[in-house]
C-alpha cells in the first residue's frame, strides 16, 4: 500500500474504499461499454455507471481532506470558507436531484413505466451533450444538481489557487490562517 492509499486509510477507510470501488468500476464501465452497445432510453448503458464512478472519484478524495482537516480542527482560512460555502450548494445539488424523480407532465396519464424527468421547458429525450446526455434543446436539472454537487470540490479548490498565486502568503496557510 502506497504512502497516500495509507494516509486516506487512516482518515477513513469507508471513504478510501468507495474511492477504490469507483476506481475499478470506472475501468469495468469503459471496458464493458466498448463491446457492449446495449442503449437503455437512447443512452449506452455503461454512461450511467461510468458517470458516477467518475462522479465519486472527484468527491471521495475532497472529503478525505476535509475529514482530515476537520479532525485536526483546522476548517479555517480561505479552504474553510471555501468549504463552509460548498456544503450548502452540494446539499441543494443533492435535493435538486428529487425533481428529477417526481413525474413529468403527462407520465402517469400515459401509463408509461418511467416517471420522472430531467428536462423542464419540454419533453425528455432529444439531441444532448456528448457522454452527459444533458439537453441541448430544453431546460435540464443535472446541470444544476452536477454544478451543486461539485461545489464541494470546486470552491475549496479555488481558494488553493487563488493563495497558491499569492506570493506573500506562506503555504501554511493554506490550512490554518484565520478567515
């Protein structure tokens, strides 16, 4: 086991394992979508699980940082705020994911077996971005529930950024200077 794989172990397991679990299933995803052209709603059906793989790859390494940052009792300076900030728009990312579930207009009457939607402004299916499937025609709520869910990572990260640019302030403080 590598010095990191350690290092995320001790802060986590639970977390290090997801990551290690997306890790293969994002490989599995990719292998098995390049011979299988099986479409479930006009999607490949390797995206889905290949996307959240993806997904839980960003997410599992920005919440072992902030786990351990927490534990130290270090959730301070620009990554703290950055932090604070993103947790509200990721659980507002994840609520906005319950929209999605809820029927359509015109699903329940049409006795059809899929309930629920992405789109808003017109109909499910079309013409969508590549791998994302988000429309290109319509309103789409994984936009808004993707960009929530990421803030978490996004935000923080630009704090780093934003301090590392600086050249008078010391790379303690990425960690520990008060906000």
């Amino acid at each position: 086991m590598t010095r990191l794989a350690r290092q995320a172990w001790a802060v986590s397991p639970a977390i290090t394992l997801l990551l290690l679990v997306n890790v293969a299933v994002l490989g599995l995803s990719l292998v098995l979508g390049l011979g299988d052209d099986t479409l479930v709603r006009g999607v490949p059906i390797w995206n889905k699980p290949l996307k959240f793989a993806m997904s839980f790859i960003a997410f599992a390494p920005a919440l072992l940082y902030i786990f351990h940052h927490v534990e130290r009792g270090r959730l301070r300076g620009p990554l703290g705020l950055g932090m604070t900030l993103g947790v509200p728009m990721m659980l507002l990312g994840a609520v906005s994911g319950y929209r999605m579930t809820a029927p359509g207009p015109g699903q329940i009457e049409a006795g059809g077996t899929t309930v629920g939607t992405h789109a808003f402004g017109g109909v499910e299916g079309g013409p969508g971005l590549p791998l994302l499937g988000w429309s290109t025609e319509f309103g789409d709520g994984r936009v808004a529930h993707f960009v929530g869910l990421h803030a978490l990572q996004v935000l923080p990260a630009l704090a780093a950024v934003a301090l590392a640019l600086r050249s008078d302030v010391p790379a303690r403080a990425l960690h520990t200077s008060p906000v």
